[in-house]
C-alpha cells in the first residue's frame, strides 16, 4: 500500500515574493490552472491580507480553479495568513469560494525573529499559536500551522508550540526552513525528532528556503524521515536563492523508487515542462539551462561518448525518459566534442544518407568547424553537407591554407593573400595581390592551380543569423575556353568561405575536362541520393 506525499504549490505565494515578480490576476489564474492540470493537491494562492491584489488574485483562484470541471479535479485552495485574527478573516474571504480550502497561518518560533521582528515573548507566541488556530477552526477543518524560522528555533520551544497548534486542531505542521540553513542529515533528524516529540494525529510537512542550495536535498531528507507534504515551487522560485524546486523533488520520488519507499506522487510529470516554461514566461524569470529535468540542457548531449551511448541505449547516459517530463526526446548536440556517430545520426534524421569517404570528410569539416563555432544549426550542417559533396567527387586541388594581410579601411595599404594548395598531391605555393581580401585570395589560387579564367557571378550568405554565423559562398566562373562552372564554400570566416568555394569550382574544371559531364549539377540533400 503506497503512501501520498502531499505537493503543496507556493509558487503564486513564496515564489510571487521573488524580487521582481509581479503577476496580474490573469497571469496568476494561467499558472493556477497549469499547476491544477499538472495535479498538484494544494495551491497557495496567496497572502490576503498582504494587498487587495493579492486578496483578489486568491479569490479569482478560489472561484475558478478551485472547482472542478469534467476534466480535472480541483485542488485545495490555501491562503496564508499571520495569526492575527483579522488576517484569518480576511483570508478565509478570500478562499471561501472554493470546493476545499485550507488557512495557513503561521507565527516565528526563533529567539531572533521572536525578539527582533515580532517584539513578543516566546508566552505571547504561544498564546498567538492557540487563537489563530482555534479562530481558523471555526472556517474550515483543514487548519496549517508553521513556526517560522524552525531551523533556528529552540527545539523544545518549538515543539511546545507545534503541540499547542495541535491541541488547537490544525491538521498539518508545516516546518519550515525559513533563511535555508539547514542541512540534510540535520533537516531530517530534526523532523523525526518532531513526530516523536508532538502527539497527535497530523501530516507532517516541510518548507524549504535555497540559501545553501539545500533547498531540495533537504525536502527529500524530510520526506525520508516522514514527512508526507513538501511545499515547493515550480523551477525553485521564491524569496532569495528560491524554494524547492517541485519538478527536482517529484522526479527524485518517481526515479528513486528504492529509496522512497512505496511513496508516490499524484502529479502529472508530463505537464512539468511546460508548467517550467509558463512560469518562466510569465514571471520573466529564465530557467538556467543546466538546470535539471526542465533546463534546456537536462536531456541534452554533447560529449562523443555519452552521444554514442545514447544512440545505442538511451539509459546509459539518462535516468529519466525526456518524454516523462514533457520535454520531448533526448538531444544530440553537436559540437567539438561529438563523435561521428552523433554526427551520422542527426544527418539521417535530416534526411540526409552519408556514407564513406562523403561521411569521413563531412565529418572532419564539421569538427574543424565546430571547433570555431559553438554549436552547429541544422541550416549549418546541411550547408557543410553540400559543399563536401560537391567537393568530394573530385579532389584535384585541396585547400591547405591561406592567409591574408591588408585591406584595413583607410590604410592604402593593398590586400595580400598566400595560399598553399594539394594540387594532385604536391604542395604548390601562391602570392597574389587584389583589389580586396577575397580578389587577392582568388588571385593567389589560381596562380597555383594555373587555371585561367573570371568570376561570372558571387553571392554571399549566412547560413544563420548571429555574429557567429557560417557564411556560405557560391560563385561561378568561366575558363577562357569557355567552360562555365560553380562552387560552393563553408566557413565561419568569409574570405575563407570564398576562397573555399573557388577551390570547388576549379576541382569541377578539372573533373568536367576529364569526364566531359554537365559542370552546372547543383548537389542538394534530399535532390540526391547520397549514398557514395
Ligand atoms: O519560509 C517561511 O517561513 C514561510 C512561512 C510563511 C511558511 O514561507
Ligand atoms: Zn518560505
């Protein structure tokens, strides 16, 4: 028989404290409905009496998502609330027009916040405990009580008034880590330590603050030593360094079914992605892209091996299914580290059938490529497809460098370029001069190669946009005989790209000499079969 772990959401109340969140009432009703689609059993919605928008935020919530449709059922509505009996009656006005609510209320328990913030003597706190809860009782039956800062309260103290709550008749004890100093081993002894000292037939719960960024691995410990509700947010929002993180605590649960024994969750994992994206969205708060099950990076891969391995068997490198947590399928990035058959693998989902020598020599362009540019697009890829097509059919002249000087606006100065070139296999050395970069570099080619001729026609494009695009040249020239050919060049530097395009143009005059074929066929992925 397995046991609920109560999710309680304070994203609309801890979170929406966040500096610099602000939500309106319909952004507060569009998460609301999110979290009650995603399953969560409690929204807190909410701090009444804080404001007449928030009082008026919680009663949109409470009207709408706190009723049920044919689709879903409604969460618990829970509004907070000081132990002030005003605030009580406030809040309750605010929740009231849901099908089940809950009052929150809560008073600080630790010397310094009973000293500093609320001026009271720890007799005062107690008497505060006893009335707030007996008020809330007289609302609903459904009563939280939490001792503020518990982690650096007197435990005796503490317990003392957590007994008191309870005599009252609140039916759970949120404990909570209100400035995040707790640690897990601590955090988990201190909540066993609760449920032995405090009698009575309550849920125990635990709210955790980030400070330390224990905010989760102290939620799990508390779960670990009994606690059956967690308060949390969704992507860890709230006041500093955050709250728990829902998806990380949900997904530990779900994934580590060994360790939380026979605990389950009622949340609809699949919603939890875009229950991340709507929040992020709406509170203009970005998800960090390590950020795990829902930063953009969680099911990503780059590494050769781990792409390798997730080519293969997806569990080698991922404990969870990307598709369990609505963010679609694991991704194979490519950059400087990935492998070839990564790199193989997403070409095919492109459409695009590799194989050999084409396969061999795509690959060693891309790595060289990537190793300049940090990821290459799909635009990128298919870009560098082609030229290596085109350019390995034949390979009489092959690029080895180039280098140029000159040029600068308003120096006088004239542009230079030396190339070395593979021409069938021998090294040959050019200088030229040019009316620019990309003229001097052509010059300096075709003194190499010793093929004659002009540019008819030059078009440069960026494969991407961003400073860091690819620019793709194409160009066509024509030998003074007359034979008309184009090429096509790839790199994240212009001058290269052309003087890459010039060397495929002129490996067509060569291979259109020897074979006497059309010199004019473009090869294009999906136009071809790419099989060598
Ligand atoms: O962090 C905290 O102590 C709180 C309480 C109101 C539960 O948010
Ligand atoms: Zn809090």
């Amino acid at each position: 028989m397995s046991e609920q772990v109560i999710i309680f959401d304070t994203t609309l109340r801890d979170g929406e404290q966040s500096p610099g969140i602000s939500l309106d009432q319909g952004e507060k009703l569009e998460i609301a409905e999110q979290l009650a689609r995603l399953g969560v059993d409690y929204i807190e919605a909410g701090f009444p009496i804080a404001s007449q928008g928030d009082f008026e935020g919680v009663r949109a919530i409470a009207e709408s998502v706190g009723r049920s449709t044919p689709a879903r059922t409604a969460p618990v509505i829970c509004g907070l609330s000081r132990t002030a009996l005003k605030d009580i009656d406030r809040c309750w006005e605010a929740i009231e027009a849901a099908e089940s609510r809950r009052i929150h209320t809560f008073i600080a328990t630790s010397p310094t916040h009973m000293e500093h913030k609320l001026r009271m003597t720890p007799e005062q706190v107690k008497a505060e405990a006893a009335s707030a809860v007996t008020h809330a009782r007289a609302y609903t039956d459904d009563v939280e009580f939490s001792p503020e800062d518990a982690s650096r309260s007197d435990f005796d103290f503490m317990c003392e008034v957590l007994q008191i709550a309870i005599d009252a008749g609140a039916g759970t004890l949120n404990i909570p880590d209100t400035v995040g100093y707790a640690t897990p081993v601590e955090w988990g002894e201190r909540i066993r330590a609760i449920r032995e000292r405090v009698t009575g037939d309550y849920v125990i719960s635990s709210h955790c603050h980030n400070d330390l960024g224990l905010a989760v691995a102290n939620s799990l410990a508390a779960v670990q030593a009994g606690a059956r509700q967690v308060e949390c947010t969704i992507n860890g929002i709230g006041e500093r360094a955050g709250n728990a993180a829902m998806e990380e605590i949900v997904m530990a649960i779900r994934t580590r079914p060994d360790i939380y024994l026979d605990m389950e969750v009622g949340i609809q994992t699949e919603e939890l992605a875009k229950s991340s994206r709507l929040v992020s969205r709406l509170t203009g708060y970005p998800v960090q892209y390590n950020k795990a099950v829902v930063g953009r990076n969680a099911f990503a891969h780059e590494a050769g091996i781990h792409q390798h391995g997730v080519l293969r068997e997806r569990t080698t490198y991922e404990i969870m299914d990307p598709s369990a947590v609505g963010a679609g399928e694991s991704q194979i990035v490519l950059g400087k580290h990935s492998g070839r058959a990564a790199f193989k693998d997403t070409l095919q989902k492109m459409g695009i059938d590799i194989h050999g020598d084409a396969l061999q020599s795509a690959f060693e362009r891309f790595k060289e490529l990537a190793d300049r540019k940090v990821q290459l697009t799909d635009a990128d890829l298919e870009a560098l497809v082609v030229e290596e097509m085109g350019g390995s059919v034949d390979h009489a002249f092959e690029l080895v460098s180039l280098a140029t000087a000159g040029g600068s606006v308003g120096t006088g100065n004239t542009p230079q370029a030396d190339v070395v070139l593979l021409v069938e296999g021998e090294k040959h050395e050019a200088h030229a001069e040019g009316d620019g970069m990309v003229d001097a570099s052509c010059q300096a080619i075709r003194q190499a190669t010793g093929i004659e001729g002009r540019l008819t026609d030059y078009t440069v494009m960026s494969v991407t946009g961003g400073v860091d695009a690819l620019a793709d040249v194409a160009l066509s020239f024509e030998t003074t005989d007359g034979l008309k050919v184009s090429g096509r060049g790839l790199s994240s530097d212009v001058v290269e790209a052309s003087a890459r395009a010039f060397v495929a143009a002129l490996n067509k005059v060569v291979r259109v000499r020897a074979s006497g074929e059309d010199p004019n066929a473009v090869v294009r992925p999906g136009s071809l079969d790419f099989k060598l």
